[in-house]
C-alpha cells in the first residue's frame, strides 16, 4: 500500500496498523492464499478508513460544543440557526412494510365534508372575477363557525382558520365577510376563529417561508388560504415545472409538518371556453395541478349580468383521494347601493321627476344593499344535456353534409340538362348519373318547384312522355324589361366526357338566330317520336327498335 501522507491519513496502511495492534498481519499469516491475504489487506483498510472518519467527526463536534460554551446564549443560538440553514439535515426514509401497511390505521379526516380534507394542500382555481376570493371567504368561515359550506356541505368540527388576501383591500374584505355572516346569522365581531392578513409571504425567500412556518406554529390554524398565489411567486417561472414545484414544495412540507390545510388561490386560463366546467387542464403556469392534493374549480355558465348582481357558475371539486363533484351554483349578491336611485335616508321623492330632493345623497349607505345568497344544485343530468349536445350537433352535421350533396346532385342535373337543350325523361337521366328513382324524382320536383327546370309532355308509341329542360336564366331587371332584351347566351357549355363547362364552340351563320322578346310568346315543341341521342363518354347508347 503506498503511503498517504498530507491528506489525514496515516502514513501506514489501516490493515497494517490494525494487524499490528492485533500482534499478527494478514501478510505473514500461513493459512491465507494470495488472494485471501489482499482480500483481508482491503478489509482492514476500509474499517480502518470508517472508523478514522467518525473518530475525527466526533472530535470536531466535541470541540465546536466547546467554542460555543464560551459564547453567550444568542450567540449559540444564532450560530445553531445559522447551521441549520446551512446544512440540510440529512435525508431519512420512512419504510413501511405490507404487513404494517395493512395493519396501519389511516383516515382521511375532513375539515368540510367530501369537500376539504385536513393536512393536505389544495387550492381555488377559476378564471378572473369568478368570486373565488368570496368563496374562500365563505369556505373558512364556514370552517371557522361550523356552519355548513354554501348551505349544503357539512363542517364536522369547527376550528381556526388564516386567511392571508393580498389582493382585495381591506374594504372588500370586509364587506364579504359581513354579508357571508349576516347570510349566517352569525356576528363578524363575534367571529374569534377567524383570523385575516391582507399581508402575503413571498415563496422564493427562505425567510418569509420561515415566517409563515412561525405564523402557523403560532396561531395553529386548521386551514390556511393564501389568496392570490401570482402574488407570491417572484420571477417568470410560471411554465417551467421544476421552478414552480421547488416554490410551492414548502406549503405541502408545511402541511406535513403542521397537520394544516393549506391552499392558494389561483387563476384559469383566459383560454377556457365560456360554458364550461373548469378541469385542471385550464389552471395558468405550470405545478399548480400537480402540487394540488384536493381543489375547487370556478367557472361562468352565463355570463355576468351588473344589474342584477346575479352569478351563474359551475363548481367542481375533486380530491387525490376519490371525491368528486359538479353543481350549478348561483350566487346573488345584489346591486351596489350608489347605482340604485333609492340612497336617500328616507327613499325616493314622491312627485314629479323634476322635484327637488327630500334629503341629500347618503354615501354610507353605499354598498349596504348587497348580500350574499347562494344556490346549489347537483348537476346529474349534465352528461345528459351533453350528449344531447354531442347528438344534435352530430346531427346537425349530417343534415349539412346531406344538404350539400343534394345541391351537388342538383347541379349536376342541370349541367345535364343544359347539355341537352332538347330535353331528356327520368330514365336516361337516372341511366347517366347514376340515381336511384327515388332521389331522381325528388331532384327533379324539387328542381321543377324551384323554377330552374320546366316540363314537356309528348306522345310516344300511344304513351306520353316527359321531358325534363333546363329554364334559360333571364335579366329580370327593369332595364332589361323596359329595353326588351334577354340575357346573352352562357359562353359555356356542358361536356359529357369531362362532366365540366367548357368553351362553346363558334356559331356558324346558320345557327345565328335574332333574340327572342322577353314579352314573346314561346311556340309550341313539336312533337318527335325520335328520342335525343344519349352519349356515355364517346360510345354512343344504341337505340331501342
């Protein structure tokens, strides 16, 4: 072993200094083989290492216990405070074996029943003005006084409940509180559970994390709602997961370590569609849904009418451990008192319009007429409504989509016709393009009812006989009434081949004809008992003797 001085270590071998303390080295024992003997050299030398390492620890741990003796109180405990920060302390896991875990005793304890579990982060997501401050409000006064959530959902227990709220002001605050507890029946003053800080703490310093640890080992609520959660993040992190869930990761430790219920209040994505429920796909930034054990999801079924002060909302709640909700809620909270016309001390003037006042405007009044009612409805018939929806858009669809085939197949009818300006009957127009005599005879009736085809009957071998013409398009202007002319010919013309317009082809001077007055009278089709040549691409069809 080659000697290793300068770095701590004795200038001999472990192996050999153990050996020597033994009376008898690996090296000049009989009984080994080679390979034994340096198997037993790297034995020794590891214990020897190990046990180096912990002897130097502990007097490292004994001599800094002997500084901070001499020091006064603060100092040690500054210093105490100073390592911890410092260094982490070292990781340890918790085993739990299949028997134990069997065996082991673990329920989920509710703050609110099937709504809000104890110990386990969360949060209030929704889009903007979707009052999520106000159902956090109502959620941990509910907590606070034991009535239940919304007037439906059950607080088993009641208990102390934080709420930090950055955001609203103070006068908001406390008019939301007041109308939540008059809705009650409950006194605000009287509230002594309920505790709020329009001061937040900022996630990224270890010192205001530090800080919320202290307030909630201080007060020991059982709920703590931080409201709005952008407030409290610094930097542009909010799509990249990692940052955001080394932010958010002390709020749960703090709800492992505390037992408190811990959530934030957060936004949706301006993205979502109106109409619909909010999920967790539509919460902003990255971590929110991942870091999220139990949440409440806010979204407009209608939108806000400020007249009325009439909500209509969808909420969803959901939780890691299986509970889940949806329910219509509607929330009233009235018309702001300053744009009603009735803030006088003693009401409206009886008289004209134009009288005088009995009493000028009264600004305390000012928001005194809003309340707080609120409505919830379960929402099992919505996967109903929302087949209902899937089948009468699919439906809807199909019409469309029969619709215009239909106009495809009419127009193909009449570049037939135009084609064969002689007219053709039912049969060799279904024998061309390929329909059945039911569709057929709807193209053509609905073609003859739209005046874009005309019929003709003649006798043929002592029968009468249909024929089907396309109706030339005339200029039905009052120009072109008064002047007594009718629309040119169309420059183009069917081809059967193709089955497009082409070109038509010159006339000759035996084919020019003087136009025809719109005021004429058409003559009378002669009747032929030779029927018009039928063409399918160049092969003509033979005739019937």
């Amino acid at each position: 072993m080659s000697e290793r001085n300068g770095n701590g270590h004795l200038p001999e071998s472990g192996a050999a200094v153990g050996d020597r303390v033994n009376g008898e080295t690996p090296a000049v024992r009989p009984d080994l083989t080679d390979a034994q003997r340096a198997e037993a050299v790297l034995e020794w030398d590891r214990r020897f290492e190990e046990a180096l390492v912990e002897v130097r620890a502990n007097y490292d741990r004994q001599a800094e216990e002997a500084r901070q003796e001499s020091q006064p109180e603060p100092v040690r405990a500054g210093l105490n405070r100073l390592r911890e920060l410092a260094v982490p302390p070292k990781k340890e896991f918790r085993l739990f074996s299949a028997a134990q875990l069997n065996s082991g005793q673990y329920e989920t304890r509710y703050l609110v029943r099937g709504i809000l579990a104890a110990g386990q982060p969360g949060g209030i997501f929704g889009a903007f003005k979707t009052l999520k401050t106000s159902l956090a409000a109502d959620l941990l006064i509910s907590i606070a006084s034991g009535t239940p959530f919304l007037g439906r959902f059950p607080v088993p227990q009641p208990g102390r409940v934080l709420f930090l709220s950055g955001e609203s002001g103070l006068p908001a605050l406390q008019s939301i509180a007041r109308r939540i507890c008059a809705e009650r029946g409950l006194s605000l003053e009287k509230l002594d559970n309920f505790v709020l800080s329009p001061d937040l703490p900022r996630l990224d310093l270890r010192s205001d994390v530090a800080a919320l640890k202290k307030l909630i080992e201080t007060e020991r609520p059982v709920c703590v709602v931080i409201d709005p959660a952008y407030l409290t993040l610094g930097g542009d992190n909010g799509r990249n997961l990692f940052a955001m869930g080394s932010l958010l990761r002390p709020l749960a430790e703090l709800c492992e370590s505390t037992g408190c219920t811990v959530l934030v209040v957060h936004h949706c994505k301006r993205s979502q569609k109106a109409g619909d429920p909010a999920t967790l796909d539509d919460i902003a930034w990255s971590g929110f849904a991942e870091f999220s054990a139990q949440w409440l999801l806010v979204s407009r079924r209608r939108p806000f009418d400020p007249a009325t002060g009439h909500h209509e909302l969808w909420l969803g709640a959901g939780s890691r451990v299986g509970n889940h909700g949806l329910w219509e809620l509607d929330v009233d909270e009235g018309r702001p008192c300053e744009f009603s016309l009735d803030v006088r001390p003693h009401g409206p003037v009886d008289g004209p319009p134009d009288g005088p006042p009995d009493g000028p405007l009264d600004d305390s009044l000012a928001g005194e007429h809003r309340v707080w009612k609120t409505i919830l409805r379960p929402v099992a018939a919505l996967q109903r409504q929302l087949d209902a929806q899937f089948v009468a858009a699919s439906e809807d669809r199909r019409l469309r989509r029969r619709a215009a085939t239909f106009d495809r197949q009419k127009q193909r009818v009449l570049e037939f016709l135009s084609a064969h300006p002689n007219g053709c009957n039912a049969t060799q127009l279904r024998e061309v393009l390929g329909f059945n005599g039911n569709r057929m005879k709807r193209l053509l009736d609905m073609l003859c009812d739209e005046k874009l085809a005309r019929t003709t009957e003649i006798r043929h071998d002592r029968r009468t006989e249909t024929l089907y013409h396309r109706v030339a398009v005339m200029d039905l202007s009052a120009a072109a009434i008064q002047s007594g002319r009718v629309t040119p010919t169309d420059e183009m013309t069917y081809e059967v081949r193709s089955g497009h317009f082409v070109d038509r082809p010159a006339a000759g001077p035996e084919d020019r004809q003087p136009p025809t007055p719109l005021n004429a009278v058409a003559p009378a089709i002669a009747p032929t008992p030779v029927l018009p040549p039928i063409t399918r691409g160049e092969r003509p069809v033979p005739k019937t003797p």
